[in-house]
C-alpha cells in the first residue's frame, strides 16, 4: 500500500542541530508532496515556533498540516484554522505550579506569545532559543495566567526529571497526559492528548488509513504516533527505548534520517512504478 503521509517531528529528527533543514531533506520532502504525499510536522512547540519551518516546506501550497503542542493543536496551512484545540484551565495550571513547587522543578507555560516563568533558567533560555518565542519573568506564575493555557513545561536536570516523570504520570494518570519532550523538559496536556491522537483525529477528517501513514520521531512524546502510524520510524539518535516500539530505525537527524525513509519508502516505490 503506497503511503500517503509522513509526519515528522522537528527538533533532533527533521532539523540537524543548527535547527536547519538538511538540503537533502528538503529535496526529498518536497519530491514527496509533488508525488501528492501529505507532509504533516508534528512537534511538542507552539505554533509560532513552527510556521517558518512550514513555509519552507511550502506546507501552504500543498495543504497540509501542522500539530503543535505535542497534539494540542491542529492546525490548517491553507487556511490557518484550527481544526483541534485543547487546553488547560487556570485552576489546572495552579496546581502544576503546586506540584512543582512540591517536586523541587521549574516550571514555564505561554501566554499570548511569550513564555511565562517566575525564574530566569537555562531551561527556559533554550525554549525561548528553540521556538523563538520571548521569556517574561513574571512575579506570580497563577497569577499571570488567568485564561486556559495549551500546555504547562516542567523543567529540571534529566536525571531528576526522570524520577519526577514517573512518579507524576501515575499521581495524574486519567487526568492529564505527561511525557517528555526533551531529557531536561516535562510537558503537561490534556488527558488523552498526544501526537498519536492528534494524528488520528487528522487522517479520519481526511480519509486516510493509520497504515498509509509514516511516523518519524526521536523521544518520548513522539512514541504515541509512532506506535499509531502504519510505519513508525525512530531516528538513530532516540533512546533505545523508542527505538525498540518502532517498525523501523533510520539514521540520525545529522545524516539525513529523515530524508532516507522518504527516499526509501516513497520516492523508490513511486520511481519503480
């Protein structure tokens, strides 16, 4: 069955580390959409932090999609609209901040398009590096956010993190989703919502069955729509762990990872026909 999706997540799978798309990536990928394949990204940053990238994939002129927020959103490139949107409430957001305070993390949500945290960290400063969104060091992190948020971070040292991530995915399990996105960083959704969903909810309002899509991802909030697509691919560069649940293993994100499954398995199979 010849696919008709790829969806990728960005940082550490489809960009190299300069946060660049390779020009063997592009190529392949913009081979891929004038054969009619859809390209979807799919990451854990906000919208914002994704449009550029979008553009120069010229997802517009092909109509296909982006998920931000780990899932949380979905939106349209042709048109711009949401067609999926989930958030947290104030009283959500307060209690993560609780529990933060409890669990001896950092803590940083957004707000309009700014990253809101009450202390200046380095975590924070490579969030703001990555999305190019600003950082506002507010006071009183509750009280700063006063309507419903996408998405809250939590923030610490990968080997603590760890602990804190196990420990909080049993304490809020049927309430909230809780995974993470990079070693240093925990993120908070709403229950139920990840890529994987996000991702389903897509290729039902499309027509498209989960084994005509291409997953590729590197970590932890990416095994959701890796164990759903059709083709789960991890990067070289992910855990061993991610890379056990996948139906394939390609090469890392600074040796073309992603532009070799293209090529592999959709440029190939269409060149032979």
């Amino acid at each position: 069955m010849p696919y008709k999706m790829i969806v990728l997540d960005l940082d550490d799978t489809l960009l190299c580390d300069d946060h660049t798309i390779s020009p063997r990536t592009k190529e392949a990928l913009m081979n891929a959409q004038e054969s009619g394949v859809k390209v979807v990204l799919a990451s854990g940053r906000p919208t914002y932090g994704m449009v550029h990238i979008a553009k120069e994939l010229e997802l517009e002129k092909y109509g296909s999609f982006i998920l931000s927020f780990n899932g949380a959103k979905i939106i349209n490139c042709l048109t711009n609209e949401e067609l999926f949107s989930s958030t947290l409430s104030p009283r959500t957001v307060a209690r993560l901040n609780d529990i933060s305070r409890e669990e001896g993390v950092l803590i940083h949500t957004y707000v309009g398009d700014e990253i809101i945290t009450e202390v200046e960290n380095k975590f924070t400063d490579i969030e703001s590096d990555i999305t190019g969104l600003p950082i506002r060091v507010v006071s009183s992190f509750t009280d700063a956010v006063t309507e419903p948020v996408v998405k809250v971070l939590m923030l610490a040292e990968p080997e603590m993190l760890v602990h804190v991530e196990k420990k909080l995915q049993k304490q809020l399990q049927g309430e909230l989703s809780v995974m993470r996105s990079k070693p240093y960083f925990l993120e908070f959704t709403e229950e139920g919502v990840t890529k994987g969903t996000s991702l389903h909810l897509l290729i039902q309002q499309l027509g498209i069955t989960r084994d005509e899509v291409i997953a590729i991802g590197d970590s932890y909030n990416d095994l959701a729509m890796i164990e759903f697509a059709g083709l789960g691919v991890a990067m070289g560069n992910a855990p061993e762990d991610i890379k056990e649940k996948a139906n394939h293993i390609t090469d890392t994100n600074m040796n073309d990872g992603v532009a070799k499954v293209v090529e592999e398995f959709i440029l190939k199979p269409v060149s032979v026909s």
